[in-house]
C-alpha cells in the first residue's frame, strides 16, 4: 500500500521560512500535516511540539558508519531506515516528490536533511 500526501507551500512572515501544508490521501483518509523549517530541520508540527523528546531531531544526533554496499536505493532513504524510521513520498500540486523519514512518535523530518547528518 503506497501513501501519498499532496504538498500546498504557504509563504511565512519570515525571511528565508516556509511551511508546507501537506494533505495525507489514503482512501476515505484525509489527514493535514504541516511541515516547518525548525532547527535547521524541515519537521512536522508534531515534532515542534514535541520539541527536544522528538524522535526526528533526535535521530539527526545518530552518527552512522557508513559502509559502501551494492544494495540499490534512495540514499536518503537507506539513511532515514538506518536511524529508526521508515519514508513516505509526499507530492506536491505539481507532482514533484518530498521523501519525509518518520518515527513511531509521529514526528517526520525531510529524509535529506536527515541524511546530511549522517
């Protein structure tokens, strides 16, 4: 089963910040999730909420050692399993694709954000 979630951006008042209003569509299912720049991370409202208890910004502290493997795959994605997550493709209005790693609390965090920290 494959969900996707669909991406409208909403300008803030501040410079250089932008949130994202995302809507997940999973069959009758429609659930909003914002995301926002927080920490230098783009993260979900739960995980804002959550603030230092939230498994996603936690999950950027994780130091991984990395080994070359033949193994095909989204690098952010490997990244984000790696650290305890599992991703979801979100789309935006114009069909462009966001992959989010989130955790069993809720909290998402942008895979390639993660993925830098590694």
């Amino acid at each position: 089963m494959k969900l996707y979630l669909s991406i409208i951006l909403i300008s803030m008042t501040t410079t250089h910040a932008t949130a994202s209003l995302l809507t997940l569509n999973n069959g009758d299912l429609q659930q909003e999730i914002q995301i926002k720049p927080f920490q230098g991370f783009k993260v979900n409202q739960k995980c804002i909420d959550l603030n230092d208890k939230c498994m996603a910004l936690l999950s950027t502290k994780i130091k991984l050692i990395v080994k070359q493997t033949k193994i095909a795959g989204h690098p952010a994605s490997k990244v984000c399993q790696a650290k305890g997550g599992y991703s979801i493709i979100l789309k935006d209005n114009k069909k462009n694709e966001y992959d989010y790693c989130t955790f069993s609390d809720g909290s998402m965090v942008s895979s390639w954000d993660l993925e830098k920290t590694k």
